[in-house]
C-alpha cells in the first residue's frame, strides 16, 4: 500500500515542480511587456531559472544522500514555495533575476529525490513504469501551467503567487505521508563486506561518482543531458513566443495548442515507460530522442494551423528522455550515491543549458524561432548517438522488501 502513496504523491509533487518551471515560459510575454525589457533580457530570467536547477540538483541529491530523502524533499519544496510567491512584489528584473535563481535551487533537486524515492519503493520489475509514470506528471504539470496562464495573463504577478502558494499542498504530503526510505536507512547502518568501515555520504558521494567505474558513466549521462536539455530547453523557453509571433495565433489558442502538447506528453512518458521495462532502458531512451529529433525540425517548418496541432502532441510524445532517465540512472548508482550521482548528471544538463534561452532567442534575432527547432532536433539526434556509448544495462537493485547487504556490485542486467 505504501508504494501506491509514494507513487501518486510524488506524481503530485513532481506536477508542481513542472508548474513552477513551466509558468515562465507562458509569462514571458507579459512580463517583457509589462517590466519592458527586451527578448534578451527577458532570456535571463530563464537563464537564471536553469542555472539554480543545475546547482541544486547535485547539492540537494549530496544532502539526499547524506541526511535523506525525505528531509532533501522538504528542503526543496519549501524553497521553490517561499520564492515563487514572492515574485509577487519584485520590483526590477534584478531582483526577479535572484530570485528566479535561488527557487531554481529547490526545483532543480526534486527530481533526483523523487527518482531515488521511487526506485526505492517499488519491485524491480515495475520500476521503470512506476517512475516514468511519476515524471510524467511534468507535461501535466505543463498542461496546468498553460490553464493557469490562460486564465490569468496578463496578470503574471498574481499568476506566481497563486501557484506558489499551491505548492503548500505536495509540502503537505511530504509531512505526513512520506518516511525515509527504508533501503536508504538499511544502506547507512549495513557495512559493505570486506570494509572497516565506510565514509561520510555528504564527504564521498560527489568523489564517488567521479571515480572508476563510474566516472565514464558520469561523464557521457551529463553529455547526453547537457545536449538533450539544451534543445528542451532552447525550444519550450520561446515556444509559446514562436506560436503567437511566428504563427500568428492569438494567446487562447496557444494555450490550446500547448495543452494538447503537454497531452501528448504525458501519453508518451507512459508508453516509454512500458518499452524501458519491456526492451531497456538504453534502447527506450535512444528512440525517445531519436523520434524528438526527427519530428521537432518539422514542427519548425510546418505553417499550416491545423499542421501545428497534429505535430506538436506527435513530437512532444516522444520527449521523454528526462522521465527515461529517472529509472536509467537511478539503476547505475548504489543507493549510497544513487540521488547524487542521478541528480549530477540530470542537473548539469540543465546547467549547461542554461544559457540556451539566451542562445535561441538570439538565434531568432538573426534567423527565426523556427530555426531554433531545427537545431534542437540535430541536438536530440547527438544526444541519441552519444547514449549509444552508454552502458546498455543497469545495476540490479534489490526490491524494496529484501534486506539490503551490498550494493557495491558489478553492473548486470535490469
């Protein structure tokens, strides 16, 4: 019964995260009219959005890891709560800029928690499904996001405040639904055979994953995220501008069009699911970004309205590769470092894609936003092709309700 709570609260957590990152996007518009900065100016926002998401995410899975997910979890819903609200009264782009960043601190840490939370909760058998389920609780949260900004917009202020004080409800659920995880509690108290003893989670977890036989690992999982983010984020940061200015449609109808998107989302994060549990998670994850590739250039090209509403749930069904890494990861890692080393890689794509709002709208300054979405499909194809030198299976973990004794094994099949 646990593992079902465990399941449907961090779908709604997770939805919340993905509210409160997805919001931005849909206020840009208002908010560089209202604040009236330029395209550039208004990129810094998301910039600095993404820059605290790629610091959070190894600081709050470092702080999982050593002091436990649950307690990372309310650290980082608590942030993300406090500093969305107060956008209500900032008073400059400045202040908006800080602020965007410290909240991304806490965003950028859910999912490494949440994908440690559930890998350890659930029969190894379903734990592709049950996490990819979870994460795609992001379009959904996207879908909300398009409602909310449809209903409120222009009033972008009044917007932040009633989404950040709705995120008191997964705080909730936290507090009194969630318990440590019991693999974890079970990995710190057990020492590994053949050791003395074993060092401080906070001190090595970091070390640990830049080290054999995970460094390579490490080192290509950040690649493949860096240039899957990038793209993800390049695109979805100016895509709802793209519709309205490069398209002609009018603001109602954009919130259409993404909910149908985000729609077509959530249906492929649950498809792929099934294909990671079913074929692998190497192989489900490689399509993913093979279909984005191939399918988000034509979105770009596409004109025709009608077009536009076919294309965008097909292309966003197969942009999945942020759900697919949850189990993915999470299956390479020891529970040791599971959250650092999953949150690491996750969170310096997101950090090295900072930058890429910037990058796309200045791609549109001397192109167009269209051309954007043909180079974030060529940079999906790369990241598929980089996944191929990846390991091809993952760590057998142990189920939830088998005692942990070592999980300092070599890599078999999952």
């Amino acid at each position: 019964m646990y593992k079902w709570i465990i399941l449907v609260g961090s779908f709604i957590i997770y939805m919340f995260d993905a509210l409160e990152i997805l919001l931005l996007s849909m206020a840009l518009p208002a908010i560089s009219s209202d604040l009236d900065i330029t395209a550039t100016q208004a990129g810094l926002l998301a910039t600095a959005t993404l820059l605290g998401m790629g610091v959070g995410g190894p600081v709050m899975g470092s702080l999982a890891d050593s002091r436990g997910r649950r307690f990372a979890l309310l650290v980082c819903v608590s942030i993300f709560i406090i500093f969305t609200s107060i956008i209500f009264v900032v008073p400059n782009l400045t202040v908006f800029i800080i602020v965007r960043f410290i909240s991304g601190l806490g965003l950028g840490g859910v999912w490494s928690v949440i994908s440690a939370f559930v890998t350890e909760n659930w029969p190894k058998e379903r734990r592709s499904v049950a996490l990819t389920f979870v994460l795609s609780s992001y379009p959904i949260g996207g879908l909300v996001a398009a409602q909310l900004s449809s209903f409120m917009l222009p009033n972008w202020r009044e917007m932040f405040l009633v989404a950040g004080l709705g995120a008191i409800l997964p705080l909730l659920i936290v507090i009194f639904s969630f318990r440590e995880s019991q693999m974890w509690l079970e990995e710190r108290n057990l020492p590994l055979p053949g050791e003395a003893g074993r060092p401080e989670k906070s001190e090595s977890a970091l070390r640990e994953i830049m080290a054999q036989p995970y460094l390579r690992t490490t080192v290509l999982a950040s690649v493949v995220a860096s240039l899957a983010f990038i793209a993800f984020y390049g695109s979805s940061t100016w895509l709802p501008s793209y519709l309205e200015t490069e398209r002609g449609l009018d603001a109602q109808t954009v919130g259409t069009f993404m909910t149908w998107l985000n729609l077509g989302m959530f249906i492929g994060y649950n498809v792929f699911g099934y294909i990671a549990d079913k074929f692998g998670k190497r192989f489900a994850l490689i399509c993913a970004m093979v279909g984005a590739g191939v399918l988000m250039p034509l979105y770009g090209v596409v004109t025709n309205e009608t077009g536009l509403l076919l294309l965008g749930p097909a292309y966003a069904f197969f942009m999945t590769f942020a759900g697919l890494f949850g189990p993915y990861l999470a299956g390479i890692y020891p529970t040791r470092v599971r959250a650092t080393g999953s949150g690491f890689c996750f969170n310096v794509g997101r950090g090295v894609s900072a930058f890429a709002p910037l990058l796309f709208g200045a791609l549109a300054g001397v192109a167009s936003l269209a051309a954007g979405l043909v180079v974030a499909g060529v940079l999906f194809l790369a990241g598929a092709a980089v996944t191929l030198f990846l390991p091809k299976d993952t760590r057998a973990l142990p189920d939830p309700a088998v005692p942990v004794t070592s999980d300092r094994t070599s890599p078999t099949t999952a």
